[in-house]
C-alpha cells in the first residue's frame, strides 16, 4: 500500500472513531436527560418554595433589556434598581437607566408610579395580593413587569406553564455566588436561570430569550444583596407626594417605559 492510501485509510479510521464517540456521547446524554430533567425541576421546585415562603424579601438588580432596530443593530438598555417586598400585599421597586428614574409603591390597595425625572406619578385602585398586581398590569394595563414570575407564591407552575425541554447544566458563578445554572424552553422563549446552592435557593440570575422576533433579543436581570426576614429594612409602602409632583393619567405618564421617548417603536419582526 502506498503512502498516500495509507494516509487515506489513517483518515477514515479517525473519521470512524470519531463518529463513534460522538455516537456514544449522545446515547449517554440521552440516558441521563430524564434524570437531569428531574434534577432542574426538583432545584426550581425549591426555589420557588423557598421564595414563596419568604414574608419580606429585598434585595438590588441590574437589568439589561435588548431591542433591535429596523438596520438590525442590536442594543442594550442597562438599568439598575431595588426590589422590597412583604407578602402578601406591599411591594415597592425602583429602577434608574439613563433616560428614566421611576418608584412602583403598592400598599395593598393602591398601585403609584412616579416619574421622578419629570415629578408626575399615576395611581391605580388594584386592591388585592402582590399575584393579583402581577396579573392585573400583565392583563388589564398592558404593562408586564420583567421577570414578575420569580416573585409569584405560585411561581413553579408559572414558570413551568409550556415548557418543552429542560436542562440541568451544572453549576456557574454569579457575583462570587455559585449557582445551578438550568436552561428550559417553550414555543416561544428560551429562558436561563440561576439559582444559588445552599440553604438560601434565591435566584441570581434569569435571561428571557425571545426566539421568534429577529435577533432573538433578551431581557436579562441579575440579583445581588438579597436579604429576608429580619435583614430587610422596614419600608412604608404607601405614597407620600414629597415632592409635590403633578398627578396625570397612566397613558400620560412619560418617561416610565422601558424604552426612552427617543426610540420610535416599529412593526414587530418576526426571525427568518
């Protein structure tokens, strides 16, 4: 056999080894997948648990919301903020970027949004439990709020609603903390998580992939300074109007949406 033959043959012999090996990686991927999908469902389980268990929870986030222009440029909208919450009724959230500085209070009772940057706020009669805040702004006001579900006393069944394919892929670091790090999937979203091992099975990191729109953008928001029961601040949820800042109608409430007045919202493009 001449040199070049054996070098063919050399070739193929890898070539088949290595279709082997992948062969083999795949069969054990697939053997262990139904134990590694009980696996990320047992640790979000206790996560929500965990969550939902909490009587007041606080903590800080920074939050980047991802848009896509009609050039297809991708951009980035960063916002800092901070999050107290007492179960069952009273939350109060900040959030600062560089075009808003907005405080979301709820006493159980009255819902206020104030635009700090241009001292206007809006209130809304939603009496009822911080879930029942959660639906009313998804359903009634058009006004999701990001990543709302983690906070849920039902946020397991939530988050889990449609899924398709769960992944439990080990462990990552966020913020000096490590964390099971799980990927799941439904129609319409990928969506990541984060949660810290231990005792304390908080979330530090959540990513919302939106599959079908062009670009595939993400919200992403990560959590640090979590703190619970009697480490949170003693907060007054109601709105005291300090700065005597005019009263105007939700639709007149500028400066508090995600995006700044400056973006012009186009038609919705769908991925090709």
């Amino acid at each position: 056999m001449n040199k070049t033959s054996s070098n063919s043959v050399t070739m193929i012999v890898r070539w088949l080894s290595a279709v082997a090996l992948s062969l083999i990686i795949v069969v054990g991927t697939s053997a262990g997948a139904k134990a590694a999908e009980a696996d990320a469902k047992r640790i979000l389980k206790a996560m929500s648990d965990y969550m939902a268990a909490q009587t007041s929870i606080s903590f800080e986030f920074d939050a980047t919301l991802e848009v896509v222009t009609n050039e297809e440029q991708k951009l980035a909208l960063a916002s800092s903020g901070t999050l107290v919450l007492k179960r069952p009724d009273k939350i109060r959230v900040t959030r600062a970027g560089g075009f808003a500085d907005v405080e979301m209070s709820f006493d159980g009772k009255t819902l206020t949004l104030l635009g700090k940057n241009l001292n206007l706020y809006t209130q809304l009669e939603v009496p009822g439990t911080i879930d029942h805040l959660v639906d009313e702004l998804k359903d009634t006001y058009q006004r999701p709020l990001p990543a709302a579900d983690l906070l849920l006393s039902n946020a397991y069944d939530e988050m889990m609603r449609d899924v398709v394919d769960v992944k439990d892929l080990g462990s990552g670091v966020v913020g000096g903390i490590e964390c099971d790090y799980l990927a799941f999937r439904t129609k319409d979203v990928d969506w990541q998580i984060w949660i810290a091992q231990g005792k304390r099975p908080y979330p530090c990191r959540y990513v919302i992939t939106s599959k079908h729109l062009d670009s595939m953008p993400q919200y992403t928001i990560q959590i640090r300074d979590w703190k619970t029961g009697g480490e949170v601040a003693a907060t007054d949820f109601g709105f005291k109007n300090s700065t005597r800042a005019e009263k105007v109608e939700l639709k007149d409430l500028k400066g508090a949406d995600d995006l700044p007045d400056h973006f012009v919202k186009g038609d919705v493009k769908l991925k090709r």
